[in-house]
C-alpha cells in the first residue's frame, strides 16, 4: 500500500470560530504525538462591511499586525494543555478566500484540517465554509473536526418541538453509544480502489499513533462487486453477494501488512457506503474515507459519498485522495 508521508506539516485553517478552534487544538494535539510542525493559516478577505480597504502600506501593515496578533491568541489559547513544542509553530495569515490559502499552502502537506462549519467571527476577516469544498478539491488528506454540541443539535430540538403536537418543550437526543470516545475505534470504509488503499494506510497510523484498534468495512451493493463467479448471466442472492464481498474484503486484508500493536477487524455490510459509514461514525472515534470510489457508481457524481459523510458524519472525518 502506498507510504504516507508522516514528517510533512500538519496545515490547520483558523479564523477565530469555535469550530476552527476545536481543529487547531485536534492539529496541536496530533502533532505532540507526531513530532511534526504545525502551520496555522489564516485566510482573510476584507468584508464589505468594514469600510475601504487599506489605502496605503501602513494601513496595511496594521491589518497584517492586527491579524498576526489575532493569530497568536488563538494558539496561546489552543496549546494550553498539550504537551506541543512552540518550536515546531508556524504561524501564516494570507490575503485570500480560506479554500484557496489552505490549497495553495497545504499542496505539500501531511494533511489539511478544518473545523466542519468553519464560519469567521473575529472582525469580520473570514475563511468561510471550507470542509466539504476542501475535501473535494486538495490534493493531501483533509481532516474535517467535529465539534460536540454545535448548532445543528439546537435546530434538532427546533425540528422536534414544531413536530411534536402539544405546549410541552421537548429535546431531542441521539443515543449515546456505550463506549467511552477514548476507547471508540478508528473505521476505514474500503472497496479495493487505489484510493482506499491510501485511506486503509492513513487509518491504520491514526490507530497505531492512538493506541486505538482499527475498523474495516466494505459497505457493498450488488453493482459493486463486478461480475459474480457462477452468476454471469444472472443476478446473485443477497446471501450470495455477501459471501463475495467477504471475499473481496478478505483480498484486501491479506495484502495489507499490519502492525502486531494494532488490533483490526473487517467487515462486509450491505449497505450503501455513505448511510453505512455515516452509521458507524456515531461509534468512532475518526472515521477515514477515499475520496473516490468508494461505492461503484458514485464515482461517477464528484465525492458524493465523501461530501454526505463530511457534512453527516458523527464525529472527526478524514477524507484521503
């Protein structure tokens, strides 16, 4: 399977927000398991509503201090805690969208992570949405954090409340699964793609670097496993997609060379790859996926599969190219 470049930074896109807050400390905190460099870049664009742009080069010069500053906060605040040496810091502010500093300076990275839902707070100077635009068009892993609590919980409970007949406010509230987040597996979705394979890797060092076992699935449907032995001109049983998918899982694993550290089960599920992937996240700790291939036809409609576990999945999602 193809090498994963461990040593590359880690470039982290902030902008002040909650979300982007939660990313830079996920960044902070794998890189003290690392040992790699950090590279906090902030895009920024002037908003309409802040008046002119600067006129002149020390108008200029304040914004950039302005925003070096801002910078430097954020990480003073995120590094509390984490054993992360400052040395291996960077700190970059860039006159341009979020999507495109986080491109352009991410191109040779070890991954680039957002905060999902990244929206700009801090005077108005903003990356905008990144994830699910990023994780189509970067050419290095995207990691895309979750934050717990956000605002699509209190839109749940508004959705709850407008449906539920009767005056008596009601909360909705997913259940919880029975297993601590620190204990909850690292899950890869594969399909024997060569992209997957490059997920199937960069899983496998996430699980190896928590000290967490390794989950893998194949989420099949019939179109996906190819022509069926037996079954040339005739559509397979369930039954009998299944014991093909298992095979095919079982090739992968047997070409995959695993660390005796890290625990790793495999598992077939029919089931579409997006709803089987997006069900596993509510028990995952990070959930890894390619960014083609991974459902047969869905190649075919640009990271569609990828986009819905971005914009749905449960907890952190990295999405591999």
């Amino acid at each position: 399977m193809a090498e994963l470049n461990t040593k590359a930074d880690i470039v982290v896109g902030v902008d002040g927000s909650d979300e982007s807050f939660a990313a830079l400390k996920w960044a902070l905190e794998e890189a003290s398991l690392t040992g790699q460099s950090v590279n906090a870049v902030f895009g920024w664009t002037h908003s309409w509503d802040m008046g002119g742009e600067p006129d002149s080069d020390e108008a200029w010069a304040k914004v950039r201090h302005d925003i070096a500053n801002e910078l430097r906060e954020w990480v003073e605040r995120a590094t509390k805690g984490i054993d992360f040496d400052p040395a291996n810091l960077k700190l970059t502010s860039v006159k341009a969208s979020g999507t495109t500093a986080l491109l352009q300076i991410g191109h040779d990275a070890q991954q680039i992570v957002v905060g999902r839902r990244s929206l700009g707070r801090v005077a108005r100077w903003f990356l905008g949405s990144l994830s699910a635009s990023l994780a189509e068009e970067a050419e290095v892993p995207v990691t895309v954090v979750r934050l717990s609590g956000s605002e699509e919980e209190s839109v749940t409970d508004a959705i709850a409340n407008a449906l539920t007949p009767g005056d008596e406010p009601v909360h909705y509230e997913q259940p919880e699964p029975q297993a601590e987040l620190n204990v909850r597996p690292v899950v890869v979705g594969v399909d024997g793609s060569e992209t997957s394979r490059r997920a199937f890797d960069f899983a496998l060092e996430e699980a190896r670097i928590h000290h967490r076992p390794l989950h893998v699935m194949f989420c099949w449907q019939l179109r996906d496993l190819g022509v069926v032995p037996g079954y040339e001109n005739a559509v397979p049983s369930v039954e009998v997609g299944q014991q093909r998918a298992e095979e095919i899982l079982n090739g992968l694993m047997a070409k995959a060379s695993i660390p005796e550290d890290v625990p790793v089960t495999a598992n077939a599920f029919h089931i579409r790859a997006s709803k089987g992937l997006i069900a596993a996240s509510r028990y995952a700790s990070h959930l890894v996926v390619g960014s083609r291939g991974l459902s047969g036809l869905d190649a075919h409609f640009l990271g569609s599969v990828s986009r819905q576990i971005v914009n749905f999945a449960e907890c952190t999602v990295t999405v591999v190219h």
